[in-house]
C-alpha cells in the first residue's frame, strides 16, 4: 500500500461510513507524479473533486505530515485533466517556478463562471486584470460570502496567467501562515521570501485570517511592497471588506484598498437556476427543471452547498438505479432541507412579504379581505408551510384561521395558483430565494 492509499484508509476511521463511500473511496492516488511536497488525487468528476477540495484538502494534509513529517499540498483534480495538471513537470527549467506552486483548479475558467447583477462587477474587475495585470486595479480585493464564487474568479484569472507562461502562485493565508513559520523554525526565511516575491502573480485566498497576527502582516506588508514595485498582479479575497477585517494594521488596510475592492452578493433567483443548469451540463446530471426550481428556492445560495446536492442526488440515483424525480429529490433532500428550517421563524417570513408586497405584517395576518392583502395572505402561508417545520394546526393559529382545514384549503388554492398561474409562481420562487439567503 503506498502512502496515498494509506493515508485514504487512515482518514476512513475518522469520517462517516457514507461520506467515505461516496466520496473519498473514489479518489486515486497518483504515485507517479507526487512528489515529497505535492500530493495528487484523481477524482471521477468536478463535483466530487470540489467537494473533497473544500472538506477534507486540509485533513489529508495533516495526515501526510503526520505520517511523512513533510508539509504537503493536496492537489485534487480530474484524470482526463491529469497530462495539463504534470505538463509543467516536463518542461524546460524556466518553467517549473510556473510548476512549483500553481495549485490551480483546470475547472475554474470566466467561460464557466455564471454571471448575474450579484457579481457582475466582481467578474469584470477580475477579467479586466486577467488581461492587463500589474497594469489595472493592483491589488484587486474581492470580498463576499462563503461559496459565491471569489475562489472561482481569482483562480480563472490564475489559470489565464498560467496560459500566458507567467509564474503564479496560489495559496491560503492558512498555507502562506505555516510556510512562513516554518521557516522562521528552520531559519530558512531566505527561500520563502525568494518564493513569494520572485513570482510574477500572488493569489491568497481568505486573507481574513491575517487578524491579529502581528508578524504575518509585516511579512505580507513587506511581500507586498516588493511585488508592488515591479507592478507583479496582487490579488486577495476575503469574507469581509478590509475595515472590517479585526485587528489588521493599518498599513496593510491601506495597501489593499489601493487598487480596487470589489464585493460579490448571493445571488438572485435568475443566476442561482443559471449555476445549477450549469453545473449539471458540466457533470452530465439530467434534472427536469421543476427540481432545478426547487434546489433553487429552497437551499441558500452557497455554490458549494449546491454542488454538493448535485453530487448526492447524482450518487443516490447512480447507486440505487433510479431516475432523479422531484419526489426523489425532496426524500433525498429533506434533512439538509430541515436543517435549513430550523433558523426560519413565522415571524421572519412574514415579514419578509409583507417587505416585499409594501404591506404590514399585522395586515397578512389580520382577517382583511382586500385582493391584495388575500395574496399575500396566501404567498406567506405557503412560505410558512414550505420553509418552517410548523403543523397546520400552528399556522392556522398564527394566522387567525378557524383551524386546520382552513390552512389546507388554503394549501390547495395555492398550489392550483402556482400549476396554473406564472407570475404567481415567480413571485412565489422570488420571495423563497429572498428568505433562504437572509438565514
């Protein structure tokens, strides 16, 4: 057994029995091509190499210097991918500082990007310094939330960089922290700093994590500086704006709003649907477009999370040779879904509509007759039913109603509006977006 195989069976004790089988026993260990301070997986397709990218890239890292005493980075990417990703390997001299720590995912390209008005401003940024770098926007900052695509950006501007011939480098501010302490412990400050500055592109990931560490930052402050001077592309990204990164000095606050921050919102309904079609083009997943719809409206707008529903509906319908319905997705689907729920409350969903439709909460929820107010009653106890774990006995309750069969009366309308009638069917896939993201 070689030590990637090994390393597979020692993080299958320590992760569930499902998630092994799904994911992680698919993986194969290059031993041909890793090396003592790269370690590459083959995964059978781009879901199941993103999802085991994002969860587990640093527990298998652990688990290699736990049993080598090396620091190795994790590469996982695809087998039909696997003569571009060892290329550089068997090119001249000049071009294995390209190699050296270009961890770029193959997949991540603008072409597959989806873009929408939540971050339309971030993709033409980052485009626009893919094609003029050192020149325009140095350094770019983009921020946002957990899986709305940053890394996607910053690495497809690396992939252009790469293309070009130009030395990259990508990292995590957690990778750039361990080599930076490592070699204050070795005493070898010399070879990182001829790593990081040497290069023609610097790309960190979750810069956010600089917080408080004193030493880091003036590290990166110097690092900086020096790729600043030779107008070498910077880019960072980060969950929060710079002034709100705790503890950052101000030097460095200063130095990332020199060039251009640029922020990504979750996005809308419309681009949401657009990323789930897209990935599952991408993976040759067939879904009818009522379950699109409905992974739409009722998960949150994380990219990661929805991959991460196509790779289990994918795996269930694979494993027990059915086809994926809208039945089949919900059943597959319900205790993530029931996660979801459990932070929406009635009072916030009605809210929400009552938001949206310029109403009073009070209004919904009064026994008001008017056609407007009757509509809104109505969108608001479907939301209610569909995102909260209340019984119809609670919501007749909540909303004043005679009792049960009142609600489910009401239920039945609803869904006769949402067969029949398509505007009432978008407002009703709008509002649930709206609620799902604002968990």
């Amino acid at each position: 057994m070689n030590i990637g195989q090994e390393v597979l069976h020692t993080l299958k004790d320590e992760i569930s029995e499902i998630e092994y089988k799904r994911y992680i026993s698919h993986l194969e260990y290059d031993i041909e091509n890793s090396t003592s301070d790269m370690a590459i997986y083959y995964a059978p397709n781009a879901l199941v190499a993103n999802w085991i990218k994002s969860k587990y890239s640093q527990k298998l890292a652990h688990l290699f210097e736990v049993k080598t005493g090396a620091k190795v980075t994790i590469a996982i990417t695809l087998k039909n991918k696997q003569e571009s990703f060892v290329k550089p390997q068997q090119n001249s001299a000049p071009k294995k500082q390209n190699q050296q720590h270009s961890l770029l995912n193959p997949s991540y390209t603008f072409d597959n990007f989806m873009v929408g008005g939540s971050n339309q401003f971030a993709y033409s940024a980052t485009k626009s310094v893919s094609e003029n770098p050192g020149v325009v926007y140095n350094p770019l900052f983009i921020y946002g939330g957990v899986g709305l695509g940053k890394t996607h950006l910053m690495q497809a501007a690396g992939n252009v960089f790469q293309n070009q011939g130009k030395s990259v480098i990508y990292t995590s501010l957690e990778q750039f922290f361990n080599e930076f302490t490592h070699g204050i412990r070795t005493r070898d400050m010399d070879r990182f700093r001829d790593k990081y500055r040497k290069c023609d592109i610097l790309l960190i990931d979750d810069i956010q994590f600089i917080s408080n560490k004193e030493g880091l930052q003036a590290e990166l402050f110097h690092t900086f500086e020096a790729l600043k001077a030779e107008d070498k592309q910077i880019i960072f990204t980060a969950d929060k704006h710079p002034k709100k990164i705790v503890g950052l000095e101000e030097r460095l606050q200063s130095r990332f709003e020199w060039g251009l921050v640029a922020d990504i919102q979750p996005p809308e309904l419309e681009t949401k649907i657009a990323i789930i079609k897209k990935k599952c083009e991408i993976n040759k997943i067939k879904l009818s477009n009522d379950i699109v719809h409905y992974i739409a409206t009722v998960i949150d707008s994380n990219v990661r999370e929805i991959e991460g529903i196509l790779s289990k509906l994918h795996a269930y319908s694979q494993l027990m040779h059915v086809d994926v319905d809208i039945d089949f997705a919900k059943n597959i689907l319900k205790d993530q879904i029931k996660e979801n729920r459990v932070s929406l409350t009635l009072d916030a969903i009605t809210e929400a509509v009552a938001k949206d439709l310029n109403l009073k909460p009070s209004e919904i929820r009064s026994k008001g007759r008017s056609k407007n107010i009757v509509y809104a009653r109505r969108i608001t106890i479907y939301l209610c039913r569909e995102h909260t774990q209340s019984t119809m006995p609670q919501l007749a309750k909540y909303f004043g109603m005679k009792d049960h069969t009142a609600i489910s009366h009401t239920l039945k309308k609803i869904q006769e509006l949402i067969q029949n009638d398509e505007n009432f069917k978008k407002k009703i896939d709008e509002l649930s977006n709206k609620i799902t993201q604002a968990q």
